[in-house]
C-alpha cells in the first residue's frame, strides 16, 4: 500500500517536472533562438548575403522589429509552426514590410508577442528590412477578430503591417479562435525607402530540404 | 570573415545558445512541443490531448452544410447541366444560408428549383433588386425562399432563407453550355472552387461577428471592407458527386477526367457514355476531355433555331490547318505572375512552362522575361536574340523564381508595353498567370488600348485559375489562351500554344449570310483566328434563311472560303439562349472597355428576362407560398464556405497562424502533477509517523 503510494508520488512528481520542463522549454527555445537569429540578421546586414541563423536551418531573416522601444524581434520567413517556436513569422503568401500592400506577421502570444497586448493606437513600431533600410509605422487599429469568420487582407494601397497573435493572452488551452490584431501603417516621410526594383525572388536562396526540431 | 568583427561577447552568446538549443532538444522527446508546433490547426484540434474540439465559448459549432451534386449531359457541342445545392441545418436554431460558387464562365443559367419535400418550386427571372426584394419579403415573413445572384461572370452565389432546424432545402439551378472542339479535343470544364480574388480583411469586434454573418442583406461585408468579395474559403476539402452523360454524336477514341477518378460505363455501340464520380474533392476544377475517333477536319456547321418570330444561328467551324501568312521573326515576351496565390505546385508549372516556351524559340527570335508580384521586373532592359548566353541566362532566372507577394498585374503590363520593340519583329506576350485578381476589367481595357500591333496569349496555371479572365485578356490581346491544370499537360499544352504563337490560321473573316438577310452577331468575330481554335458565332437573323452561309478569308497566303448550309434543329434546343449570353457578355465587355453604362445596363436587362437568363442586373428567386417559420423564432444566417484551391495559398494556410503554444497548459498540469505528488507525500510521512506513535 505505503510503496504503492511512493511510486505514485514518484510518478506524479516526474511527470509534473516533464511538464514544467516541457512548458521551459518552449520559453527557452523561443529566447535562445531569437540570439541566433539576432546574430544571423546582424551578420547579413555586415556583409549583405543572407545568413543562416544555425548551420541546419531552411528558412532566413527577413526583417527586425521593434516596438515599445524595448522588444526587438528578428522574424523569419513562412508561418509555418516551426517557424514560430523560434521567431515572428512572415506570411509568405504577403508582402515584405514597406512594400505596397499588407505584410502580415504572426508570433506566439506566450512568448515572442507577449508584450503586443500593450499595444495602443498611435505606438510606433520600427523595421528593419534586410536591404538596410528602415521604416516606422504608426498602429491604426487594434482590434480582436475571429479566425474562424476572418482572412486578412493582402491588398492594400499603401505599405501596411499586421501583427497577429492569439488572444486572449492569459487563457491556459492554445488552439482557441480569436486573434489579437494590430495593424499599423508606413509613416509618410519616416525614413521611407521605396523597395529596389530587382527581381527580389532572383535574389532569395531557394529553401534547402527541411531540417530542423 | 565579417565575423571576426563580433564582439567575443555575442559570440560567447551564441554558442550558448546553439548548445542550449542541441542540448535541450537531444534530450527532451519532441513529442511534448509538437502539439504547440502542428502546422494544421485542424489537425492538432481533431487528434491533439490537450485541444478541444469546441470554439472557446464551449459551445460545439453547428454549422450549415452544404452539399453539391452536379449531373451534366452532354449532347454533341452543347452541356446541360443541373448543379444541386442541399442546405442541411443540423442546429436548433432556423437559418439563413449562403453559398458562393463558381460557374463555367460561358454558363446561361437560366433555371432554379427549390425542392421543399416532394414539391419543386420554380424560380423566376428578375431585375437583381427586384429578386433581392422578393427574397428579403419572404424572409421576413418566415417563407422558404431561394435566391440566385452573379457577383462576377463565373462566380455565383446561392441564398437560401429559413431552412427549418435539422432539415434541409435542397436548390437545382440549371445552365447551358457549349462545348468548344479545342486543339484537337472536346472539353467539359466543371469549377468547383474558387481561387479568391481578395481576401476580405476585417477588423470586427467578437461581438459582431453575428451581424459580419448576416451581413447579406445590406452587403455589410462590403462596408467593412471595399476589397472583399463574397467568396470564404475554406482549406478544408468539399466534396461533390459528380455525372457525365455524355453523347458526342461519333465514336470516341479517348475519354480521360484529368483532375479526378471516374467510372466508365459505355452505353450502346460507344456513343453513349455515361461517368460517374460519387465523390470527388472540390478543391481542383473537374475537366473531362474527349477526342474522336476520326479527327473532323472539315469541322463546320451551322445550326438554326426559331424562337418566337426570331430566327437564331450557331456557326461553328475549325479553322484551316495551315498558316494565314508566315511570320518571319518574333519578339517573345513572357510575363511570369510570382505572386503568392502562385505558390506550391502553381509556381512550378509555370516555371516548366517558361523552360519549354524558351525551348520552342528560334535563333531569330527575340525574347525577354518580365516576373511580377508586388512590382514588375524584365530579365533584360531589351529583348534579346535567342541564343545559347542569354537562354543560360534565362535558365537561371527561371530557376531562381519563387512565388510571393502581391498581385500587381499593371505593372507587369505597363512594363511589357514600355520595352522598345525589336524592329521588324512581330511581338508577341505570353502570360503565365493564375488570374487571382479582382480588377479584371482594368486590366483587360489597359490590354485592349496599349496592344498596338501586338498580340497577347494567356496561359492559366494552377487548379482553378480565374479562367474568365483568361479569356478576355486573350480576346483583347487578339491572341489565344491555354490551360495547363497539372505538371504533366505543361509539354503538351504549350506545345499547342506553340503551334498558335507560329502563326494564325486564318485572318478577315467575313460571314455572307443567304438572301441578303441581315444579322445581329451577339459578338463581332476574332480578327485573328488560331489554328485549333473553334470559331463559334452566335447570330440573330431578320428573316428566315434559305440557302447556304459564305464565310470568307485569308488563310495560306490566298483567299479562303468555306460554304455551310444552315440545318434548322428543334426548337428550345437553346440557341436563342447561348445567342443572349454570349450578347450579353459582349455588351458588358463594351461597357467596361469604356461604352455608354445605362445603355448596356438596359439592354442587358430586357435580354436577360426575355431569355429568363441570369446576369449582373438579373436573379433568380423562388419562393414557397406558407409562411413556415414561427413568428418571433430567430433567424441566423450563415455562409458555407467554398474550397480553396488545391496548393494554393489559401489551402495551404488558415488566415491566421495557430499563434499559441501549450506552455502555460504545460505547466499548469506540471504544477498540479507536483502539488498531488507532494499531497501523496506529505500525507504519507504524517502515516510514517502515526505507525511510529502505534508501535512507541
């Protein structure tokens, strides 16, 4: 009976260490993966050529931003969930930020978008592209949308951002409907630099085979 | 290196954090973070421990269902086709249903049935207000009622009012078509999903999400977005029950579906075909293509029709096989869309289908490559002669493109007119595009004043490409258009666009018609007819004809004529009707090419209830005479939504990213996990030391 119980206590108590190590996890690839990729914008800024954050890694940086001032983010390109442990993500099918039209970024509401919930109308939120040009963009609107019921628009007349995470932030289940939008638009004259005319598909690395966690 | 230059700092930093990475990742089983990390959000709510299976609020979606059943028949060169539409409402709640779905862009529908039990109400043809009134009155006075509206030339949506909770209203709509004898084989085109033209973005409050629903009635959709169009899609696979009873008229040598899996049965002596498909996924149109035994190389006829005191003819005749007069030298342009709905398998075909247009080149040709997304770009400043550097050039180029972004498809344009043209050479643009944009009719006017000369062809790539655009791009630019549904038609299709690019078959086209009778064509004819081309011609006559029809032109560097004799057929075989269509497209392609608007509207208007035929002023509505739902019972509407393309962006992604990780959920369950430990243990110390005080 009593060595019943131990083993029990035991279980339990591995199992909930799993669990909290589990949740770390999770916090701690999304922190250490953002040095890297910090490190891997900086060094194709310094030389121009897009960098790898780790040798194995199939997708690149595309943009940094910033907001609050505080929260810079590195983001990656292609939403996909992968992508998203380890940085903000940039909806391929959109465009790149600056360029004419809606450029959407989505990001895990528990970590790197944490602090998106402070986000006011009039905030500024600054990006980095990766041909060295930055731009500001002032949020329009913030608003709650159902997933379900809702697309995002890609069209859009002037260059457009769009951070997207789940809401609300505090609730315990992922996978609920709602997202927390903000969107924010070019500030006119705010160190714009109008996206180069090349053929920017030409100049993006084709995706090697995907490796990865 | 640059990398020499970082701080010993950052680069302590790094490793850390790589080592971090490698160390946790080797020793914790992944299956843990994978629920977070599922790149299907359906998925990880469908089979996931942790996700539920209900929205937030708990309670479980009940949503409309819809279900489509197409049955076609298919007599010589003309479809009819009935698409059914049932409504099932499994919630308690009555309901208001809408349904946006495409239709072939050559579609005269002219027929709606509601099915309410065994009885089949018809519909009516009215102006589009009108029908809207009628159907918004029955609403409200708790009446069944049906509605069929054009919000685009191939885009068709269904309203269907107060279905009862769990029951069903089934809706039969109806159209002609013709089917083209193309390229050597006869092709009946089913759309059954739609590639969005913009996806309505907007920003609503959770508490309005009913009234975004509801939002038909005063087009509130439109308000809260001017860029969305009715069109949900959804990255969930439809199905629908497809079948074919296909009587050609000659024995066939091939029968093939090319984008799914159907039964043959063969009736008779092989004239008589009969398919069948129970299920098939709605995410790709279903193309069924046959070709003859024996190739009809003299292919021509001319079929009339009395309708009223009116007397209607359908011409339709293969071109020569041979060119209209040789073209020595080229200038090829192709326009490569990159944009995002052009991503996964889309972008690749187009890529293939530019390595072989490049193939086909002679050495005299010129050519230049011009890819868009958000903005346009040209390989080179001016077209280049197409020889061995800059066909390497080429090559590379093609390999590098991958599909982002935007839709910009003036720019494109804009840039492909601006390139100075190679001198003596007769210019030629090869537009490899999906079509997903909405401002088609900007687009086909911008063609139609900068051609000069020029002649512009359009490929459609992809499951659904916007095929009406297609088409009119390519009748602006007096060129053709072909369609390549998967990688392996790339060769064969552009092969056939080839063979057109080489040279029209046939030019000035003039049409004699017998006793000097005098005719209203529904559209002038192409001036530039290509081999494999059908030339169809729909014509409304003053008097009955006697006699033989005269076409003339010039085709083989000499005159050409060709003599039919008109066979009257059976009345309301639906000449009268494809002639209406037909006229009614081509008046609004001259009202958006710049013509007198209330003039069109108009005659479109009395065509169209004349003909009882669905068009952008006129609907569909059916309505049952008792009122059925209770006063005072609510009413909710819904909108079923439509299948996304197979491969395209937005089946391959929802709108909106799973953005949330289970951390928290992880670690509540660790903690509680910890805390009953600690209970266990506690209270067995406290049993420890009872046993102890037993013993003492």
């Amino acid at each position: 009976m009593t060595s019943k119980k131990i083993a029990a206590s035991a279980l339990l108590a591995l199992a909930g260490i799993a669990c909290v190590a589990g949740a770390c996890w999770i916090h701690i690839k999304a922190m250490a993966a953002q040095v890297l990729i910090n490190s891997a914008w900086d060094r194709a800024r310094s030389d121009g050529q897009p960098a790898k954050p780790w040798p194995w890694a199939d997708t690149t940086p595309v943009a940094r931003i910033t907001f609050h001032d505080r929260r810079t983010l590195v983001v990656l390109e292609g939403s996909s969930g992968r992508n998203l442990a380890f940085a903000p993500s940039h909806d391929p099918a959109s465009v790149l930020p600056g360029e004419s039209g809606n450029s959407v970024i989505s990001a895990h509401r528990d970590t790197h978008f944490r602090e998106l919930e402070h986000a006011r109308v009039g905030d500024r939120i600054r990006v980095e592209r990766a041909d060295g040009s930055t731009l500001l963009f002032k949020v329009s609107s913030v608003t709650i949308v159902d997933s379900r019921k809702t697309r995002v628009a890609l069209e859009s007349d002037t260059p457009r951002l769009t951070l997207v995470t789940c809401y609300p932030f505090d609730a315990i289940q992922p996978g609920g409907p709602l997202r927390f939008v903000v969107t924010a638009d070019l500030e006119a004259g705010a160190g714009y630099t109008p996206p180069r005319r090349v053929a920017r598909a030409a100049a993006l690395p084709r995706p090697v085979p995907v490796m990865g966690f | 290196m640059k990398t020499d230059a970082m701080p010993l700092r950052h680069r302590v930093a790094n490793w850390l954090a790589l080592l971090a990475l490698l160390l946790v990742g080797v020793v914790w089983p992944p299956v843990f973070g994978a629920t977070a990390e599922s790149n299907e959000p359906g998925d990880a709510r469908a089979g996931s421990l942790f996700l539920c299976a209900m929205p937030c609020d708990g309670r479980p979606l009940q949503a409309l269902r819809q279900s489509t059943h197409i049955r076609a028949q298919v007599t010589g060169n003309v479809a009819r086709v009935h698409v059914t539409q049932k409504f099932e409402n499994p919630g308690d709640q009555w309901v208001e249903g809408l349904y946006v779905f495409p239709l072939s862009t050559t579609a005269a529908v002219d027929e709606l049935q509601m099915l309410v039990g065994e009885r089949r109400i018809r519909g009516e043809i009215k102006r589009k207000e009108e029908a809207r009134e009628t159907f918004e009155r029955a609403k409200s006075e708790g009446r069944r009622a049906s509605l069929v509206d054009q919000e685009r030339p191939d885009m068709f949506t269904t309203s269907v009012a107060n279905i009862a909770p769990h029951s069903s209203i089934t809706v039969e709509i109806a159209y002609l078509d013709t089917i083209p004898f193309r390229d050597g084989r006869y092709a009946l085109s089913l759309p059954l999903s739609i590639t969005p033209r913009y996806t309505p973005g907007v920003s609503l409050d959770p508490a309005d999400l009913n009234v975004f629903h509801s939002a038909r009635e005063g087009r509130v959709i439109a308000v809260a977005s001017p860029n969305a169009t009715p069109e949900r899609v959804t990255s969930e696979v439809q199905h629908a029950e497809i079948e074919v009873d296909l009587m050609p008229g000659f024995p066939l040598q091939t029968v093939q579906s090319l984008n799914h899996a159907v039964t043959t049965e063969t009736v008779g002596a092989g004239n008589r075909i009969r398919l069948r498909s129970p299920t098939v996924p709605a995410d790709r149109d279903f193309e069924l293509v046959w070709t003859p035994v024996v190739a009809p190389d003299t292919h021509a006829a001319a079929f009339a029709e009395r309708f009223g005191d009116e007397t209607y003819v359908l011409v339709m005749l293969m071109p020569p096989q041979m060119t209209a007069e040789r073209v020595y030298r080229r200038e090829v342009l192709f326009i490569i869309d990159t944009s995002g709905s052009m991503s996964g398998p889309s972008i690749r075909q187009a890529r293939e289908a530019l390595r072989l247009g490049l193939q086909r080149l002679q050495p005299t040709d010129t050519f230049n490559i011009i890819r868009f997304s958000n903005d346009a770009s040209s390989l080179f400043p001016i077209s280049q002669p197409a020889v061995g550097v800059n066909r390497q050039t080429a090559a590379e180029f093609i390999d590098s493109l991958e599909a982002q972004g935007g839709t910009e498809m003036r720019a494109a344009l804009n840039l492909a007119f601006d390139i100075p043209r190679t001198p003596d050479a007769l210019r030629q643009i090869v537009f490899v595009t999906d079509g997903s944009v909405g401002n088609e009719a900007e687009l086909v006017a911008l063609i139609h004043r900068r051609l000069a000369g020029a002649r512009l062809f359009t490929v459609g790539i992809g499951s659904a490409p916007n095929a009406y655009f297609m088409r009119e791009a390519a009748a602006a630019g007096r060129g053709s258009f072909t369609f390549i549904p998967q990688i392996e038609h790339v060769s064969e299709r552009m092969a056939d666009l080839f063979r057109k690019l080489e040279n029209p078959a046939l030019v000035d086209l003039q049409l004699h018609w017998p006793d000097g009778a005098t005719a209203t064509l529904a559209a002038s004819p192409p001036s530039d007819v290509y081999a494999g081309d059908p030339l169809t011609v729909a014509a409304k006559l003053s008097t009955v004809p006697r006699g033989v029809l005269t076409l003339t032109g010039r085709s083989g560097g000499g005159a050409w004529t060709r003599q039919l004799p008109l066979q009257v057929v059976a009345d309301s075989s639906g000449i009268a009707k494809l002639w209406a269509r037909e006229r009614i497209g081509e008046l609004s392609r001259q009202k958006k090419l710049g013509g007198d608007a209330a003039e069109s509207e108009s005659q479109i208007v009395s065509l169209a209830l004349k003909h009882h035929l669905v068009s952008e002023y006129t609907s569909l509505v059916a309505v049952d005479e008792t009122p059925v739902r209770p006063v005072g019972a609510d009413l909710q509407a819904q909108q079923v939504p439509t299948s996304a393309p197979r491969g395209s962006a937005w089946a391959q992604t929802t709108g909106f990213a799973p953005t949330a990780t289970n951390a928290p959920l992880l670690l509540l369950i660790g903690l509680m996990c910890l805390g009953f430990a600690l209970a266990l243990r506690v209270n067995y110390s406290r049993l420890c030391v009872n046993a102890e005080r037993h013993v003492a």
